[in-house]
C-alpha cells in the first residue's frame, strides 16, 4: 500500500496549487477594481443652458457657397455657433483666429461643424463671406458662414444661441439693431446648448476643444 502515497500526495499538491491560483486570480480581480474605482476620475457633466428643455429652433441661411444651410444639416452633429460681420476691425479677426485653432483640431472630422452667421447682411452676401474664408482655409462643407434675413439672424441669436438676450425686444427697430457679441456656443447633437465661452481668450479655446471631445464621447441623451 506504500506505493500509493506519492501519488495521493501528487494529487493533493495539485488541488493546492489550483487552489491557491484561483484564490490569486480572484484576489488580483479584486484588486484591480477596487483601484480603478478609486482612481478613477468622473468626467464632469456639461451644463444645459437655458430653461426648460431649451433647444436650438429651425432655421434657414446661405452659406459662402450659395447654398441653404437648415437645421437638418446640424443634426446629431457637434457644432460651435458665433456671430461676426466680415469687414469688422474691432474683435471679429481676434475671435475668428482664435476659433480657427479649435477649427484645425477637428478639420475633416464630419461630426463636428462651426457655423459663423452674420450681423450685417446687408454686406455680407455669399460671395463676400466666400472671400472673408479663404483667410481661414476653411472647408464649406465644415466651416460655414452665414448669411440671409436680418430678423432671422438676429432672433436665432437671441432666442436660440441666448446671445445678447433680452427679456423684451418688441419694441426694437431691427434697423437700429445690431448684435455683436464676443461669444461661442457649444450646441451638442441634440440642439441643446451645452456650452459659452469667450471668443477673445486664448484659455477659452482650449476649454472648447475639450467640451467638443467631452461631447463627441457622451452618448446622446
């Protein structure tokens, strides 16, 4: 009966080791997700401006080329809306250098759009916003600036960017009016803004490309 004890012993140093291998294996598991969870850092959530569920309304301009731009062609896109008009010399350059850094990051990546619409409509036609880009290299199909209606121009920025909003405009002459604002607006897929930031700041360029990326990797609610 000697014979048989190595092999009993054999055996048991074999239940040994599996055991002590799952205990390990089971162990390091443990591990790992208790440091993940602890290292971890959560994402902060993008506020939603405006009030209620407050969404970008429909609307419809040209762009450089001469060709209608509506809602549909934002849909499900990441976009940054501003206002300018192309013969400005005062802040319009500095805003729109500064949104073309943000620009180059995302250049050729359909998901993400910027939209520049007018002030002065009077002036800016299609050819001349056509010309006013090519300072920028800016892909129509990308970069669009926009032009059209003046009442139409100036109610989508108050009503539905929120820029230079007023609690009462009824009793304003659309000809003595004039918008010129110094910020961006995120808008995420779902026509929600998500986001203002200073057109005149280097710093704030930065905190929009990251708000852009933070967005192109949320799910749309």
């Amino acid at each position: 009966m000697n014979f048989l004890l190595p092999s009993l012993f054999v055996m048991k140093n074999k239940k040994t080791i599996i055991f002590l291998v799952g205990f390990f294996i089971v162990l390091s598991a443990a591990f790992m997700t208790y440091y993940y969870s602890i290292t971890k850092v959560k994402k902060p959530q993008l506020p939603y401006y405006g009030e209620g569920d407050h969404r970008v309304r429909g609307f419809s301009f040209t762009d450089q080329d001469g060709n209608v731009v509506t809602q549909k062609d934002v849909d499900g896109k990441v976009y940054v809306a501003e206002y300018f008009f192309a013969t400005c010399q005062g802040i319009c350059p500095k805003m729109n250098e500064n949104l073309n850094t943000v620009y180059r990051q995302f250049k050729g990546d359909d998901r993400v759009m910027f939209l520049s619409h007018t002030v002065d409509p009077e002036e800016d036609s299609a050819s001349a916003l056509k010309e006013y880009a090519k300072r920028f290299e800016a892909d129509s199909h990308q970069w669009k600036f926009l032009t059209g209606d003046k009442q139409q121009l100036y109610n989508q920025a108050r009503y539905s960017y929120l820029i230079s909003a007023e609690d009462d405009t009824t009793g304003l002459s659309i000809d003595k009016d004039f918008i010129h604002d110094n910020h961006f607006v995120l808008v995420d897929g779902t026509g929600h803004i998500r986001g203002m930031y200073d057109g005149l700041q280097a710093q704030e360029m930065i905190r929009l490309a990251t708000d852009i990326k933070s967005l192109l990797g949320d799910n749309v609610r």
